[in-house]
C-alpha cells in the first residue's frame, strides 16, 4: 500500500451523524461528512463528502491503525464497483435517491 493511498482521520469516531477532519498526503485538512458506513464481506467502509462541496462523495475502505481510523484509497475498480452497488442498494432500501 502507498503512503499516498491513506488519509489519517483527525477525530477517531466513525459514525453517519459525524464531521471528519482527513489530512491529505501534504498535510492539508479537509472535513467531510460521513454520509454512509457499509460493511461489505468482513471490510468496512466509508462514504465521505466535502463539506463545503456534497456534489461528490467519495468512497474509502475503513481500517484502523493505532485505535484510529484510517481511510485508505480504494485502487481496484472491482472494489470500488462493489461497494457503489452496495451503497445504491442501501439508499433503496431506505427509499432515497442516488
């Protein structure tokens, strides 16, 4: 795994109702809101959007290093694909859109 694939996560708590500050590979913070967290086959995740700008989410696989959250780049697509299609199943699940 690359240094560049991980953004440390500032505030250690991982819950839908949070704000989190992530430090990207320069050091620079941004806060995002954490609009979902989905396990799919033992690996959690996250789905993250700027605060300043929620047009774009971003997905992230959730592991923990040192009792803290670590968000790590997803480089596969077939990864990523999976967990977008869990994600649209959750959101019609609770009857919201895209």
């Amino acid at each position: 795994m690359m240094k560049d694939d991980l953004f440390e996560v500032i505030e250690p708590e991982l819950d839908e109702s949070d704000v989190v500050e992530l430090l990207d590979e320069n050091g620079v913070p941004t806060l995002f809101n954490i609009i979902a967290n989905l396990e799919l086959d033992g690996q959690e995740y996250a789905i993250l959007s700027n605060v300043d700008d929620d047009e774009d989410v971003l997905i992230f696989r959730v592991t923990e290093e040192n009792e803290e959250f670590v968000f790590e780049t997803i480089e596969e697509e077939e990864e990523l694909n999976a967990v977008i299609d869990a994600y649209n199943e959750l959101l019609d699940e609770e009857g919201l859109e895209e």
